[in-house]
C-alpha cells in the first residue's frame, strides 16, 4: 500500500518540473517520434494534398478522350490512358477527391455512431448496456457486402448513400473499443470523486469521460478511414458506386469492364489499385501507432536479463 | 481535540452492507446458494464535530465500505445513518445533492484521484461548478483560499498545473483543497497517506489536524494504528464488518481489551529497536466476510476463546478493566 | 579480518535519459554484509535502494551503466557484466520482489514454478526438485500438498510465502527481500517477517531487506544503512540508528515516522523534496531540507566517515570526529 516501484529513470525529479510536462500518452507526443506513424501520416497528407489541388492540377474534364484505347505509357501521359482513352494519371488525381472524401465522411460517420453507442453503453451499463451491445452484435454478424448490394439496389446508387451504407456497417469495432476503454475510466478515483461531490452524469461524460476516451476514438477513426476507402473502392469495383463521379474504384471497375487484361493495359488497373493500397497502408500504419500508443495497457518494465554495461571506476568523488 | 456537548454530527447504527457474489453459470445451474460478501455486518457509532475518529482494521473488515455507506457510494440493506439528525438512508439521489456539499472525501491514492487533463485550478473549481456556487470571480478566491489551507502557497505558482507535474504530496494537498472549497462538515479520509512517502505524511495529517480542530468532522479509514494513534480522537477497531473495540484513542492504546486489539497492537512494529516486546501472532488469516463464524467472529483465531464464544455474539460494552466510560469491547471475557 | 560474504564498494548506477541526459541514481554505496546477518537498507521513493539492489544481481535494463565493486566472497562479479554475474544469480543470490504476491505465471501450478529455478540452475531434478519443493512450501507454511494448486488460489500472504519459497529454491546464500511486506496486513506482515527471521537463522541466510518503513527494519534487522538521493547518509547498527544517529536526516526520519509508544510527541515533516539526480549535486544532497545545515554543507560534499564502531555517516557535523582507530 506504499509508493510503487519507480523505474530507474522516474526516480527522485523534484515536485514542480514544467519541464518534464510532456504528458505520455498524447497525440502529438506519438505522431513526432514513430518512424511508424510519421511514414503513414506523410502518406496521408500527400494524398489529401493531391486531392485539395485536384481542380487545380487538372484543368477541363478528366474523362476527355486524348488519345487512342489503352494507348500505352508515354512521355506526355505517364501512366497511360484508359478504355476511353483519357489521361490516367487524371483520373487518378480526379478519383483521389472521392475516394478520400467518402473515406473521411464515412469514417466520421462509423466514429460517431460507434462512439456514441460505446459511451453509453459503457457508461450507463445495465440495461442500456445489454440492449446497445446486443445491437452491435446484430450489426457485426450481418455481412457487408450482400447489405451493400441490397441497399443500393433499394436506396439508390449516390455518394451519400455509400457514405451512410459504410458508416452504419463499421461502427460496430469501434463501439466495442470505446465501451471497453469507458467501462475502466468510468472506474477511475477521479470521476467517482467526481460522482461524488454530486456532479450529473451529463458533466460526468463530457468533462471526464470523454477527454480520456477521444484520443483512443481518433485514433481508431483513422483506422476506419482505411477501411471505409476500401469499402468504397470495391462498391464500386462491383458496379454499385456512384455513376456520375470518378473514384479509384470506379476506375478499377471500368478497366475491367473495358478489358484492360485483354489489352495488357496493365497502366488502367494497378495504378488506381496502388492508389487505394497507399492509403490504407498509410492510415493503417498511422493509426495501428496512435492505437499502440494509447492504449491503456500499461508499459510493463521488464526486470529480464539484459545486458547492462560496466564501466571502470573512475575517481570517487567525481561530481557526475 | 475539543469536543462539541450537542447532538452527534453523524449517528450510525447496526448499519448492514452486503455484496453478492457471482456464482456463474454453472453455480446457477446447480442452484448453489446465493452467497454474499457481508462487508458491514451491524456497525454503530458516533462522530461529533471538531473530532477525528479512526477506523482501523485490516483489508477485508469492512472500514473502507462503512465509509462508503455513510456517503452513500454503496447501497446499504439495514440500519440508520443520521446527519446532523436527518435520516439518510432513504434519499433519492436528488435529496442527497445538498448533503454531497456537507460531506467530502479525500481518497488513499493521489495519483488517481485528479483528473489528469484538469488543471489545479479547474480541479478544486470542479465542486462549486457543480453546485453552482458564486460567480466565476469568488469562485477563483475560494480556490485560491483552499489551495493555501492545504499548504500550497502561493496559490498562483499551482493553480495552472497539470497533476503530472506535482509530486504525490502536492496531489494529495489539491485534493484535500478540493475537498474542502464547499465548506463540508464532515471529511472522509481514506487512507489519506498510505502512499505517500514517511517524511511527506506528517504535512499532510497536519493539515486534517487543524480543520478538525477549527470544528471539521474527520472519518479517518487506516489500517496504520500508529497513525491513527497520533492524530485521532477515537479509535474504532473493526473485524469482519463489526466494530470490536473503540473509544478514546489513548485508552484504547494503553489499555486495549479486545484479544484482536491486543494481538494487533502487539505485532504493530515500533520504532525503537529496544522495543520488540513479544508480538503475539495470530495463525492464519482473516477469513473472508462470506463465511462469517457463527458466535463470536473472532473465536477461531482468538487465543483466549471458551466453549461459550462459538454460540454467543457479544454486543459492544465497557469492559471490566475501562478506564473510561467510552471505551467498549466485544467480548464475553473482559 | 575475514572477508565479507558480500560487499558493495562505490558502487554507482547511471541510466540513459530517452531525451538525452543521464539520471545517477546510485552514487557511490558501499556496505558489507556477513554471513546470517540481517541487514536493512532504508529509504523513501527515488533514494535508489531498488536500483542498488537489482545492481547486486545484476538485474538492470541496457540503458544502465555500472560502476564500482559487489564481491560476493571477494570475487567481484559485476567484473564483465552479464557473464560474471549470471552463475551467482539465484545460487548465490535470490531475490523476492516487491508485488511478488503478481509475480506468479497465472497458468503454472505453484509447485511446478518453485521446481523450476531448480531445473534451470542444475540444482535438482524430477522428483528430487518435487520433493525439495514441498519441502521448502512446509519451511514456509504453506502445507505440501498445496504445490499443485494455481496462484490465484492462494490468498496474498500465502503467495508472498510462496516467492520466498521459490527463491530458496537453489539454496542461496542471500536473500534480497524488496519491500516484502508492504501490500499485507498488519498480522500477515508480522506472519511474513517472522518468517524470514528464523529462515535467516536456520539455513545462516544473509537478508537484505529493501524498504521504506523503518520500524520494520528496527525490528527485524541487525544493521541497515539510510539511503538519500542515491547515496549512503548513515550505516549502523539498528540501535545506533536510533539511539545515536549522526545524519540528521536519519533523526528527521525516525521523527517523521509515528510511532504507538511516541504518546504526544510531534510528529514532523520534512519541508521540500529530494534533489533531482539527473543534474549534478553541489554539496550535500540534503542540504536544502536540513535543520542543521552550517557553512560546508551547501558547497561540500560530506565523505563517508567512521564515527564509531561500524558506524558510518556522512555529515559535516561529524567532520571534528577524527577517525577512531580499527578494531
């Protein structure tokens, strides 16, 4: 019941060290030292720079006719042209806006609902606990890709559409995640002395839960935008995207459907496709990194044999 | 130690809490019996304003639940408890708003027990805000008033810190200061100081010493008798969820009546090398409150238990050797 | 003079700061301890009486430097490192950790994890190791034929019972005790301390017992030395600790302690906090929270001295004492 184990390198720093303040476990404190993490952020952030200039960087219509059916590599057009013989690498960069943004939206919308689900299921326990994670099973077992067919064949194929049909179809991982995290915050000294000197449940969620609970919801959000691109990638590979927008996917679709293996047009399918798998990898590799990061487990330190150095001597009263 | 002539601040008698324990699925399925954890099995006492009274007892007695019972944290299944001559044992959760202002508690660990993400400042502000007291400008005078009662001047150099920027006897001093910005009158302190290092505590109790003596109410948990010896005006000594022994803390000290009072103040270790004295171990281990022993709950480890002890449970009275009216024991052979 | 069964000398501890830096958590502590002898080292939080612990063993991450002496029976095995160290651990020298109550592999019957230093070290074998180790759960208290029970059956006195039992497994000749009794109750502290005394006795174990508490360490030990900031302050006999101690913060410590027999004494606080070891240390390391703190003190570091039979502070108040002559 006394003080811990200190680490060797936590012992004895004086009280009040503004120094020292950076608090471990933070955001930025992750995203500025893994290798990891700033490899997949950088990914990212090219991408979504590509896709804000994309009305820059490609003037008139993408999907304009420049040259002949799979007309092959060239110095004018890097990547080629498509079965329509427009300029691939322009459709590439027009496609980078929808991917990215169903991507985001949909992610935001997963995030949201799953959040929300897992506060309050977390947080309130009982009945509300059992209802909304009965809820979620139901969600999980239901498999995605027959309710995406059927839900654009009944609702209609649009943008917005896919970005509910994504949202509502990944929420469930999240909600379990947060529910999780909340049940052990929701256990913390510092909200049950909260409880109790009286404060409301309201105050409870949004002052102290909640802080605790975002970076871990941020960083699975990241996650999910990596799946929710995916997602959207092969709606469309299906046929069931959007007709009138350019996404990565719609373009795979297209080559497909024009015979681009046929035509060895290999430049109309794999870029798009290596397109979508940077993404992923990259929101993957940042997110995996934030989620290892903040984690409530906690860093345990090993008393395992290691091999420490010895060093000779030196005089016995050097001020070190 | 100055004690108020009027009517108790707080009254609690043949207070019951219990647990359930899980059987599982398959302890259902065989209908095993419902089991319980009788944490608080009929505790009675008493605590006047201006008087710090310690319970003391080892894990599993049942102190920390008693404590919680009187702020009602956990349900209790019988018994009274009276606040300032108001039952509240029956108060909805709005009823008992006003009563979280009157009563506090300061928890065992400081580096829980604050929000990380709060500042100083918006941690000790927390308690006003949610009773809506004052305007944001007293609000700030009256953290700024508690964070120097609770030793940490000047105010200014603390309210903007984050707790991880103070050590554990800076935390545990914001959360007395955020304990005490509402003026309660009765202080729950759970084990205020077991995890702070020797040379801090004393600063610490210092503090719970001077509220108590300007008319603070202190409930001290601790299974440190040596602390609890200096600094409380009464001792109560609990074993399986009931008080075996209590009065003045000196009395009880000196002249302790109860065989589990004398075994454990005889094995407590003392400072002074010279002093080892002959401890009187006790065999085994506390068993757990599921299976409370019938008669006396201490007679299977008692080393001074007769026939008698396995059917009667004594009542709480003043033993032969007292030397003072308020010291009472549990036990048929004193 | 007969040689020490084991001695500390100069013994410093260096730890990689991860932004830079270095923290010197043990700086220069020297002690020696003979065979059966109980011996405490006492301290709060920080004052690098684990890490000094762990040192003995050799227990330290790679981020670690290591200098001076631990001579176990004269040989210095922190000579090379790992490879000097590693033949002494748990044969030699055994530990039981603080927390060691979680210390157990949850999935592993008791029995089987206190035979298993015994496979790893050579010591014995099948059912010989079986034998021993039921053997060593009696010495304990804990009846035999609890070795095939799991951890989590066993209440946290049984299991601290336990990781003594396991680190006599290869019959060491010390035994480091790292706060062994600081999550128990009081009787099951008295229970686990009694213990180690008559062990200490009947198989002439030498105990080092690491805590923060120091009327435990009145109690049950011999000798201890009062560590702060990484240093040694004091090294005596129990008795002179407390009766005559020549570090104040030794006197500071026991008065900040309370004690049931103090009646109305003060209990006082010692005022500010230790210095941080990441930075070097002008003079002495207590200096800033001393009450007796005189003119040499801010600048001048205060060297170990002998101020009276095996004892040992180092405090300018002591400075006119000249060194009594060597037994």
């Amino acid at each position: 019941m006394s003080a811990s184990i200190q680490g060797g390198a936590a012992a004895a720093t004086e009280g009040v060290d503004v120094a020292a303040a950076r608090r471990p476990g933070s955001i930025r404190h992750v995203a500025l030292r893994e290798p990891t993490a700033i490899a997949g952020l950088a990914i990212i952030t090219f991408f979504v720079l590509v896709a804000i200039l994309s009305p820059i960087l490609v003037t008139g219509d993408p999907k304009e006719k420049v040259g002949p059916i799979f007309g092959p590599p060239s110095a004018s057009y890097p990547l080629g042209l498509d079965g329509g013989g427009a300029n691939m690498v322009e459709l590439l960069i027009a496609g980078t806006r929808v991917s990215l943004l169903v991507g985001f939206c949909a992610a935001l919308v997963s995030a949201f609902i799953g959040g929300t689900v897992g506060v309050l299921a977390g947080f309130y326990g009982g009945k509300t606990d059992v209802v909304l994670m009965r809820t979620t099973d139901y969600f999980l077992v239901i498999p995605d890709i027959p309710l995406m067919i059927v839900a654009a064949a009944l609702f209609g194929r649009s943008l917005t559409n896919i970005i509910i049909i994504i949202g509502v179809i990944y929420w469930t991982t999240t909600a379990r995640l947060i529910r999780a995290q909340v049940l052990s915050v929701r256990e913390r000294v510092y909200v049950k002395r909260a409880r109790a000197l009286g404060a409301g449940n309201g105050r409870l969620i949004f002052k102290h839960i909640l802080p605790q609970v975002a970076p871990l919801l941020v960083a699975n959000t990241v996650l999910l935008v990596a799946y929710a691109i995916f997602a959207e990638t092969f709606i469309s590979f299906l046929g069931l995207g959007d007709p009138s927008v350019i996404s990565w996917g719609r373009l795979i679709e297209n080559a497909f459907n024009d015979d681009a293996i046929l035509n060895n047009a290999w430049w109309a399918i794999i870029p798009p496709g290596l397109c979508v798998t940077l993404v992923v990898l990259g929101a993957t590799l940042f997110g995996q990194s934030l989620e290892d990061a903040l984690n409530p487990r906690l860093r345990v330190g090993h008393l395992s044999v290691r091999r420490f150095k010895v060093r000779p001597l030196r005089g016995k009263l050097d001020s070190e | 130690m100055s004690t108020n002539g009027s009517k108790p601040l707080l009254e609690v008698e043949d207070l019951v809490a219990s647990y359930p324990v899980g059987r599982g699925l398959v302890g259902a399925a065989k209908r095993e019996p419902k089991l319980e954890v009788h944490a608080v099995d009929g505790v009675s006492f008493a605590l006047n304003r201006g008087e710090m009274l310690a319970l003391v007892g080892e894990s599993g007695c049942g102190k920390t639940s008693t404590a919680q019972s009187v702020l009602r944290l956990i349900e209790t299944s019988g018994g009274s408890i009276r606040f300032d001559g108001q039952e509240i044992t029956g108060l909805s959760s709005k009823d008992l708003r006003p009563l979280r202002r009157r009563i506090q508690i300061v928890y065992q660990d400081p580096y829980e027990s604050l929000d990380p993400r709060f500042r100083v400042g918006a941690t000790i502000e927390e308690p006003l805000q949610v009773h809506r007291i004052g305007s944001k400008e007293e609000r700030r005078e009256e953290v700024k008033r508690a964070l120097e009662v609770a030793g940490l001047t000047p105010p200014e150099l603390y309210i903007d810190r984050y707790p991880h920027e103070l050590s554990g006897g800076q935390r545990q001093r914001v959360a007395i200061a955020a304990s005490l910005v509402l003026h309660p009158e009765l202080l729950v302190a759970d084990e205020p100081v077991s995890m702070l290092d020797v040379s801090v505590r004393a600063g610490i109790l210092s503090i719970l010493d001077e509220l108590r003596d300007n008319g603070l109410a202190v409930l001290m948990i601790t299974h440190d008798l040596s602390t609890a010896a200096h600094y409380a005006d009464r001792i109560a000594v609990m074993y399986l969820g009931r008080i075996v022994e209590e009065g003045p803390t000196r009395e009880v000290i000196e002249n302790p009546q109860h065989p589990y009072t004398r075994a454990l103040l005889s094995v407590v270790p003392k400072r002074d090398p010279r002093d080892r004295g002959t401890p009187q171990i006790l065999r085994g281990e506390t068993p757990n409150s599921i299976h409370i022993p019938a008669g006396c709950r201490f007679n299977p480890r008692c080393p001074m238990a007769i026939a008698e002890c396995k059917t009667v449970d004594p009542e709480l009275r003043r033993p032969a050797a007292s030397r003072d009216p308020e010291h009472l024991a549990a036990c048929i052979r004193v | 003079m007969t040689t020490p069964l084991l001695a500390l000398e100069d013994l410093n501890v260096w730890f990689e700061l991860p932004g830079g830096g270095e923290l010197h958590a043990v700086r220069g502590v020297s002690f020696e301890l003979e065979a059966g002898e109980r011996f405490g080292l006492v301290g709060e939080s920080g004052c690098g009486k684990t890490t000094a612990m762990l040192s003995i063993m050799g227990l330290l991450p790679p981020n670690a430097t290591i200098a001076g002496e631990v001579r176990l029976d004269g040989e210095n095995i922190l000579a090379r490192g790992e490879e000097t160290v590693s033949p002494h651990r748990w044969n030699d020298i055994a530990m039981v950790f603080q927390g060691a109550m979680n210390a157990f592999n949850p999935v592993q019957t008791v029995g089987s994890q206190i035979e298993e230093p015994m496979h790893l070290h050579d010591v014995a074998e099948g059912k010989l190791a079986r034998r021993q180790a039921e053997e060593l759960l009696e010495r304990v208290g804990i009846p035999k034929d609890r070795a095939n029970r799991f951890p989590h059956e066993f209440s946290g006195g049984m299991r601290q019972r336990a990781a003594i039992a396991m680190a006599l497994a290869c019959e060491p000749k010390i035994l480091l005790a790292d706060e062994p009794t600081t999550a128990l109750d009081v009787m099951v502290q008295a229970q686990i301390l009694e213990l180690l005394v008559s062990l200490a006795a009947d198989f002439n174990l030498a105990l080092i017992l690491v805590t923060h508490d120091l009327p435990v360490v009145a109690q049950v030990c011999d000798r201890a030395a009062v560590m702060y900031a990484g240093e040694v302050a004091e090294s005596a006999s129990i008795d002179a600790l407390f009766h005559r101690p020549k570090h104040p913060y030794t006197r500071l410590l026991f008065a900040a302690t309370p004690d049931l027999r103090a009646g109305g004494e003060r209990v006082a606080s010692i005022p500010g906090a230790p210095p941080r070891l990441d930075k070097p240390i002008v003079g002495c390391p207590f200096q800033p929270r001393c009450d007796s703190a005189f003119a040499p003190c801010a600048t001048e570091t205060p060297l170990l001295k002998k101020v009276g039979e095996q004892h040992v502070a180092a405090c300018h108040l002591n400075d006119h004492v000249r060194e009594p002559a060597t037994a």
